[in-house]
C-alpha cells in the first residue's frame, strides 16, 4: 500500500494498525485513536461500505469545489419530498436545488430524512467575495 494507493487492503492496514498500537501505552490517547481506526474499517468491512469509503478517500484531498456537486433539481419542495422518501433514501449531505435554492438532505433527532437550507461550495465562495 502507498500513501498514494486509493484502494487498499483491510488485513494489509488492520496489520498495520496493530503494529502502531505497540508504540503506545495502555490506555493512552493514541492508543484508543488507533484502536477506534481499526474498529471503524473493521465496520466499514463488515457491513459492506469500502467502496463508499473508499470513494471517500479518493475525492477528500479535492477542493470542495471540485468535488461536492448538486446532484438532482426539484421545481418544488412537494416534488423534492417525494424524492426525499423514495428508494434508495439519499445519502446524507446529498445536495439539490428546490426552486432554484440549495438544500441538503439531513436526519434529524428520530431518524427522518429532512431537507435544509444550505450552500454549495461555490455560494459560499461567492458569499466572501470582497465587493458584496
């Protein structure tokens, strides 16, 4: 694996993960940091979402800009809630346009998919722009 590499091998980390967490003393910070990281990919294995993270990884280093996109348009909030409870649900984070204004898709406190007022990466770029 190269710090490059997008793709990698569980085992190959998890293996990796382990050496490190010899470095540390009990129930130091480090210590639980690596063992979280090596739960979290174990989970990431286990419940079939590598290639997501995987996905993740790729486009994390790319600006926002880049990398964040509105992927679909409603002419209204009927239209977009329709969307909303669909199948597949949405990623959260998802982003669309309802009327011509952004919103992203958010849970809320009981588990509903909801749908926020929200910005892309080029509005708020455009929202610190000197001369507004």
């Amino acid at each position: 694996m190269t710090g490059t590499t997008v793709d990698f091998e569980v085992e190959e980390v998890l293996r990796t993960l382990e050496k490190a967490v010899q470095r540390f003393p009990p129930g130091s910070a480090e210590l639980h940091a690596i063992e979280l990281s090596a739960h979290a990919l174990s989970f990431l294995f286990i419940t079939n979402q590598l290639e997501a993270f995987n996905e993740h990884v790729r486009t994390a280093h790319l600006p926002a800009e880049q990398s964040i996109f509105i992927s679909h348009e409603f002419k209204d909030m009927l239209e977009a809630q329709s969307w909303l409870q669909g199948q597949p649900a949405p990623a959260l984070g998802t982003l669309v346009k309802i009327g011509g204004r952004t919103h992203t898709v958010f849970r809320n406190g009981d588990g509903t998919l909801l749908l926020g007022p929200s910005l892309t990466p080029q509005e708020l770029e455009d929202l610190g722009a000197p001369g507004d």
